[in-house]
C-alpha cells in the first residue's frame, strides 16, 4: 500500500511539473518565434528546460514499467516538488519580462528592458533547475544502485566502455572524408593527452563531423569510451559533466560541497577511466572557458577538459579565437564549405535525384553557398512540401525577407541539438549576438558591412577611431567565427551570400536595419571619391557599395540630401569609366531627390540635372540633351547670373550639344562666349579654360578651319601637360584630338604618333573598353587606312565596333561611325557588296537618331554614291552627289571642305 501512495504522489507531481514545464517551454518557443533570440540572461534556461521535461517522461515510463522501487519514488517527490516550485518562479518571471503577441511596441520593448533587471534571479534559478536536472538523473539512472563509498572502490571496479553520444549516426554522411582523416591521424597517439578543434561557420557541419568521427573511432577503438559535452552554455556542460559521473557511478556527484565537473575530470585522469574520447560541441563563447580574472571561480570551464594522457579532446566551435585556446593554431581543422560534387550528393540523398533538373540544383547549391545546414534546410522543405526545385530557387530569389523566411523554416536534422533552432537563420543569429556582447567594434563592423556590398568590402570603409590594433582584433573576432573572410589582398573583405542576408535579416528583426543604413550612407558620402584622374580606381574599388546602399530597402522610400549627393558622385565615377546607361540612371535619381530637398531651380538641383543631360549626350541623346542643357542654362542665368561658373559650364554644354547636332556656327558663337568667360574669370591655364579652348577647337575642325583649329589644339595640348601632366586623361585627350586635326590635313605620320600615344595612354588609364579609348582606336585605324595599310585598319575598326556595341549600344551613333568605318574598308578592298551593306545599315541609322540632313546622314550619302559610281550607275551616284551637295551648301556653307568634296564627287558622274 505504501508503495502505491508513493507511486500514486511521484506520478502526480511528475505530471503537474511536466504541465508547468510544458507552458515555460512553449512561452519561450513562442518569443523566439518572432525574435532572433532570448535575452542573455535566458539562454542557458532555453536548454536546460526540454532535459527537464525529457527527466519527467523518463521518470513516468519507468514506474509504468514498475522500475522505480518504493524508496526512490519518496526520494523523487520532494525533488520534483522543489523542482516545481523553481519552475513556477520563472514562468512568473517569462510572463513579466517576455514580450507576446498581444502586446504593442512599445509594451514589448519595455518588456524587453525588464528583462535586464532579472538577470540574477534567473542565473540562480537556472543553477537551481541544473541541480534538480542531476538529482532526477541521478535518482531514475541509479535507482539507488551506487554502492561505491570511495574513489578507490570505484578504482577497482571494472565496468563496460561507455558511449555517451546523444546522436544516432547520421546514414546520410557524405563528404568530409579529408577532415575525419586527420582527426584519426590527430588522435592515433594512445600515449599523450591529444586534442582537435574543428572550426567553421554555424552550419558548417561540424557537428556532423563529430558525429561520424565518434562511431568510427568507436569501431577503431571498442574498448575506449565516449563522452559527448553540450558547450553551449556552461549549464549544459556541468549537465553533461554529472551524466558522465552518474553513468559511471561516482561517488559524491550530489553532495552540496563538491564539483561533479572536478570530480569528473579527476576521474577521467585515473587508470580506472580507460581510454576514452571526449567531444566538446559548440564551444563558441571564450568567456565561458577562459574569463578574465584571477580568481579560481574566474578559471572557467576550460580548468574541467582533463590533460592526461589516457585520452583525447575533439572540440567544435565557431570561433577560431577559441580553438585557438583550447589546442593552438597547429590543432585546428577548418571546415570549409561543400565542393559542388559533394553539396549535390546531400541534397540528392534527400530529394532523389532527377536528372532534368540538373542546371536547377547546380543554381540553388550555389546561391545556397555550398553550406550543409542549408542544404539540408533546403533540401527538407522541397520534400515535405512536395513543390519543384525551380519553384524554391524562385522563391529563394525573390527577395531577402522571402530568402529568408525559407531559411528560417525549421525541420528535423540528424544529429543537431535538439534543444536549438536548426534554421540557418537563428544558427547565425547567436553567432552575432555572441559577438555583440564580447565587441561592441566587431558588432558595429558587421552591422556595417550588412549595408554595403556582401564582396571586396574595403578595409577604408571599417576603419575605426579606436585605432589600427583595436581595428585588427574586432575583425579578427569575425574572421574567427568564419563570418567575414580576407578577400583577394589585406585591403578587402567578404562575407558569405547566406551570412550576408541573415546579417541584414538579423538588423531588419532587431529594429536597427534603418539606422545601420543611414550611418553606412553617411560614411560612403564621406569617403566616395571625386571620380577625377588618380581616383578611378578607388572608385571602381567604392563603387558596388554605393549602389548597394542607394538600393538598400531600408532607405528606399527616403529622399533625402546624402541619398542625392551620392547618386550624384556615383554617377560622375559612372561616367568617367563610360558606363553611360547606369551614370543616366543615377543622375535621375540625383535630379528627383535635390528637387525634393530643394526645389526645381536651387544650384544643386540644377548641377544635378546639368549632370543629367550631359550623360544623356554621351549617349547619343542630343536632342533630349539640348533641351534640358537650355532650359537649365535659363535657370542659372536667371538664379546664379551670367558670370557664375556653372552658368559658363552650362554655356558650353549646349555649345557641344549644338556642335553634335550640326550647327555649327552657333555652337562656335556660345563656345568662344563661354571661353571669353574663363579667361577673364579663371585665367588662361585654368584646366577648365584649356577644356574650353579643346572644344571651340573641335567646332572649327567640323567647319574646316584647320589651321585655326590645329592652334587651339596645340594651345590646349601644352597648357594641359603644363598643370595635369602627360598621362592625365584630359591630356590624353588633347593629344587625341591633336592627331585628327593633324590626319585632317593628311598630316599621316605625325597623327599616327599622336594617336598610338593616345590609344596607349588611354587603354592603361581608362581601360580598353572605355569610349574614349575606343575613339583613339578609331581613329587610329583612319590614320592607317589613309596609308593603305588595309588590314591593320579593318581588324582595329572591328575591334572598335564589337567595344562600342557592347558599351554604348547598337544604335549609338559612335556604334554607326564604326559600321560605317568598315563600310569603307571594304570598299577600299574591293568588296563592294559589304560595303554597300554596312553603308545602308549605317544609313539608316543615322537618319533614325539623327536626322535626313545631319552631316553624319550626308557622310552615309556620299558613300553609297561612290559604290554606285563604282558599279557604273552614274545616274543614282549623280542623284545622291546632287541632294549631298544641295543639303552640305545648306548646312555647311559652300567652304567647307565636305561641301567642296561633294561638288567634285558630282563632278566625276556628270
């Protein structure tokens, strides 16, 4: 009977326990639900509170099995009891301090700030519960059963190899095959204390890893036991400590004023211990194996790993700071990501292969980047939900919240914790708070990066005020947890994509995405440099993170000054590169931001939209470019005045566009107004003045004064090497256009110096592919073809028309000089049926974009009436030569040099 009532009183309370247990458990599942982590002071609770429950269940299902006799139930009530009461104390605790979903911002944040004053309660009660854990373990485990009164009776006892790993082997492992390998090479010494830390990115697989070494060191070594530690916090280690102690049954594991961690690790280093192998899994926190401090409490957990000969240490961790410590550099293994044959077999273990979708999974593994937890994940969503691989891959793609709603659907893992999230998302998501509570600079640099581009991040661009030591050691704490990588030189870093987006995922959920984004904006503008020659390539080096922050969601719908001051720089780098199309874009963005911070006509608006039209004449929009060049020289002339500087800059740029549209003679008016402006404002060796001089150069070659033409270059050519230097790009391009007016003149020789120096100079400053280099090459292979070096002529031409195509576009109209270029390469070769072609292609063109009576159009004209001239047909070449000539008199006056080439051209077929 009174065996019953104990059974009877231990099952009741054992039910009530697991009842409160159950409502904790769920109140913290649902916090962490809808927020990257528990508060600090919480963590180590969310592990110990499923071991309890796990306790419970094994209790019931033993005094159902009639396995518990009469004395340990009576042991066992007043434990769960006090147990219970601990557990009610903290369930008081959650429902004060854990924010739900019935409650507003600004109660949950006020909540969340309570937290912060239970810190000691809970670290008590989290002792407390760690000690009732035990007492269960040990009262269920044994049953009373230790007889052992002494560590020397326990000595001589003999017992069977113990397997302490809480994990089935994983069927499924694949890879790794090289780490596991040097772990047994690592460990073969029976006869010295060994140690191995793998290192690697949450989600790695390194526990994984562990895993599959233990059961084939098992199979190695039968006789050698094996001890699996919980290092995630330092509650579940001294849990996993006292199982070892209660499964080995050692004496004084529950007396109040003894440590079952140094009973343990004395133990372990008798010879009644054996061989044995112990893993430590997730041992990412320092502080909790090597705190600061003297003291001998201030030791940490690392004084409880035995260093004895008799066995071996395999540890994991994230952070390389630490296993470092624990083994020194020569006992780390890194985990790198999957190679792509490897990441397929994972995922095709778990999805089937299907041989159609080969391209799909090549693209999903990459975007996933090659990282086992995410295959996984990956890999168990597309089976559970029965849906096409392509249709994860878009939904992958399609956003980063929706990339990141995927990667934090949570599913079954072999041989991961059960008492941890097993989502990429939330994996990482520890990492980085670890790594906020340990430095506040390695935190503030991640949240940095996760604002710029995820690849060739720039040391400039992390550089702190702290200095360059305390610079080195935040960013090799993240380097240490693999989240940041060294990129190609010491200058750059990356991240990995999935790091990348869960870094912005974990601000985004924190409420700090927005202010992270305006503090790297600022930063940018600070540093974005000017464009000018000597900082093109630290421009190149900026460019894709001041893209990525102008695109960052957070800042999408903000139209403020910074924002507009930086597509403003972007697009002037944009343009000095001749990345025309995403300069126009920029500058867009720039115009409609200024003129919501400052209205249509103040000075940077209309700087803004200055830029504007100008890249949209280096695209060849020169009607479009006209219009807004005038309208907003009417502004600055209104709003700024006539002497102003941008004024006079504005002058010129409708002077170009009405050069590039054929009128000449007041492109020639406005020009020499605009560098009668400079002189007397700026002087004559001002680089602006020199600008000036080059293009009222170019308006009198287009009308045929050579001479004066060949002097203002000349002028712009020594005054430019005078004040930039000889390989400054503007210098180049005086040196360029120096070599037309000279080919002009048939001055071949001379030009084609010039020229070679130009297309030299340019390719190395530039680029190859820039549209300035590409017109020196252009008209390089002019130069050559007037000398009848016809082959050399057309490949260059070919070359030139393939660059123009890809940069400026098809129907650009440098893209139509280059087809037309070839049209007469292959009339001077003889081959008059593609010369016809390329010349009618050309054509066209031009009078699409141009116009029937620009001088281009005409140039197209006059060709095609030299083929037919050629082919005999006199009277369609007298046809065309008569509307070539009518139009050039016209339009050019009937001096000019392409008028008088006209009148003799018709002479020829009349």
């Amino acid at each position: 009977m009174a065996e019953a009532l104990a059974i009877i009183g231990l099952v009741s309370n054992a039910i009530q326990l697991t009842e409160v247990c159950i409502k904790v458990c769920n109140r913290a599942r649902e916090y962490a639900s809808n927020s990257t982590e528990l508060p600090k002071a919480f963590r180590g609770l969310q592990s110990c509170l499923p071991l309890i429950k796990n306790s419970l269940e094994e209790i019931r299902t033993r005094v159902k099995l009639k396995q518990i006799n009469d004395a340990t139930c009576k042991a066992l009530v007043p434990v769960i009891e006090g147990c219970e009461a601990h557990m009610r104390d903290l369930q008081s605790i959650f429902e004060k301090v854990l924010p739900n979903n019935n409650d507003s911002k600004l109660g949950s944040a006020i909540k969340v700030m309570l937290s912060l004053g239970f810190d000691r309660d809970v670290k008590t009660l989290e002792k407390e519960i760690s000690r009732d854990i035990g007492m269960l373990t040990l009262h269920y485990a044994t049953d009373g059963a230790i007889k052992a009164t002494s560590l020397k009776e326990l000595m001589s006892s003999s017992t069977e190899a113990a397997f302490l790993v809480h994990y089935a082997r994983n069927q499924h492992f694949i890879g790794r095959q090289a780490q596991i390998e040097e772990l047994h090479s690592r460990l073969k010494d029976h006869n010295s204390h060994n140690r191995a830390v793998l290192v690697g990115l949450g989600g790695i697989g390194k526990s994984q890893v562990a895993i599959e070494f233990a059961y084939q060191y098992r199979e190695k070594h039968p006789g050698a036991a094996i001890y699996w530690i919980h290092a995630s916090d330092a509650s579940r280690f001294e849990v996993d400590y006292l199982q070892i102690g209660i499964q080995v049954r050692l004496p004084g594991m529950m007396v109040p004023n003894k440590d079952p961690k140094e009973l343990v690790r004395e133990w372990l280093c008798t010879k009644a211990s054996g061989r044995w192998l112990m893993i430590v899994d997730n041992a990412d926190d320092v502080s909790d194996f090597f705190p600061d401090g003297t003291t001998e409490k201030a030791k940490g957990l690392a004084q409880f790993l035995p260093t004895c000969g008799n066995g071996s240490i395999v540890i994991t961790t994230r952070n390389k700071k630490a296993g470092v410590k624990f083994a020194t550099s020569m006992g780390i293994i890194i985990l790198e990501r999957m190679d792509p044959f490897s990441a397929e077999k994972i995922f095709n273990a778990r999805v089937g292969g299907d041989k159609s979708a080969t391209n799909d999974v090549a693209e999903l593994l990459k975007l996933l980047d090659y990282l086992p937890l995410a295959i996984a994940q990956a890999a168990s969503y597309i089976a559970e939900n029965s849906i096409p691989i392509v249709e994860y891959l878009e939904m992958l793609k399609d956003s980063e919240e929706t990339a990141m709603e995927l990667l934090g659907e949570d599913f079954e893992e072999p041989g991961r914790d059960s008492t941890s999230s097993n989502t990429v998302a939330t994996v990482w998501a520890i990492s980085f708070d670890q790594i906020r509570s340990k430095d506040t600079l390695a935190g503030d640099i991640l949240c940095s990066m996760a604002c710029f581009d995820r690849q060739a991040i720039p040391k400039d661009l992390l550089t702190s005020t702290l200095g360059p030591v305390r610079l080195a050691t935040a960013l090799g704490l993240l380097k240490g947890y693999s989240l940041i990588t060294q990129g190609k030189n010491d200058h750059v870093f990356e991240m990995h994509r999935l790091v990348y987006l869960a870094t912005r995922n974990w601000l985004r959920k924190n409420g700090n995405f927005v202010t992270w984004a305006e503090a790297s904006l600022q930063t940018m503008l600070q540093k974005f440099p000017s464009g000018k020659h000597g900082t093109l390539d630290k421009c190149d080096l900026y460019l894709p993170h001041a893209q990525a922050i102008l695109a960052c969601q957070a800042l999408l719908h903000r139209e403020d000054v910074s924002k507009a001051s930086l597509a403003h720089k972007v697009s002037l780098c944009l343009q000095n590169r001749g990345r025309y199309t995403l300069a126009e874009s920029m500058a867009q963005n720039a115009v409609e931001w200024r003129e919501c911070a400052f209205g249509k006509e103040h000075e940077l608006t209309l700087a803004s939209e200055s830029n504007l039209a100008f890249v949209l004449g280096m695209r060849g929009k020169y009607d479009m470019a006209y219009k807004m060049h005038t309208k907003v020289l009417e502004s600055q002339e209104r709003v700024l005045g006539p002497d102003s500087l941008d004024t006079v800059r504005s002058v010129g740029y409708v002077a170009e566009m009405l050069r590039k549209l054929g009128r000449y003679a007041e492109a020639e008016s406005l020009h020499r107004r605009a560098l009668d402006c400079r002189v007397r404002i700026q002087g004559e060796e001002h680089v602006e003045t020199l600008s000036t001089v080059d293009d009222l150069a170019w308006v009198l070659l287009e009308q045929g004064h050579y001479p004066e033409a060949e002097t203002l270059q000349r002028r712009a050519l020594a005054g430019r090497e005078k004040v930039l230097g000889p390989v400054d790009p503007e210098t180049l391009a005086s040196v360029s256009d120096l070599a037309i007016v000279l080919r002009k003149q048939g001055k071949y020789e001379v030009a084609e110096e010039l020229q070679q120096r130009a297309v030299n100079g340019r390719t190395k400053v530039l680029g190859p592919k820039h549209p300035y280099t590409l017109w020196s090459k252009s008209d390089l292979a002019a130069v050559l073809r007037k000398q009848g070096r016809y082959d050399v002529a057309e490949e260059l031409h070919r070359e030139v028309y393939h660059g123009r195509r890809e940069v400026l576009g098809s129907d650009h109209r440098y893209t139509l000089w280059s087809i037309s270029d070839l049209g007469s390469v292959a009339f001077d070769r003889g081959n008059i049926e593609e010369a016809e072609n390329l010349q009618l292609q050309a054509l066209k063109g031009r009078r699409a974009i141009l116009g029937n009576e620009h001088p281009d159009t005409l140039t197209s004209l006059s060709k095609l009436a030299m083929v037919s001239r050629h082919r005999g047909n006199l009277d369609a070449a007298r046809n065309l030569n008569q509307q070539v000539l009518s139009i050039r008199k016209r339009v050019l006056g009937k001096d000019h040099p392409a008028t008088l080439s006209s009148a003799e051209d018709l002479a020829t077929v009349s």
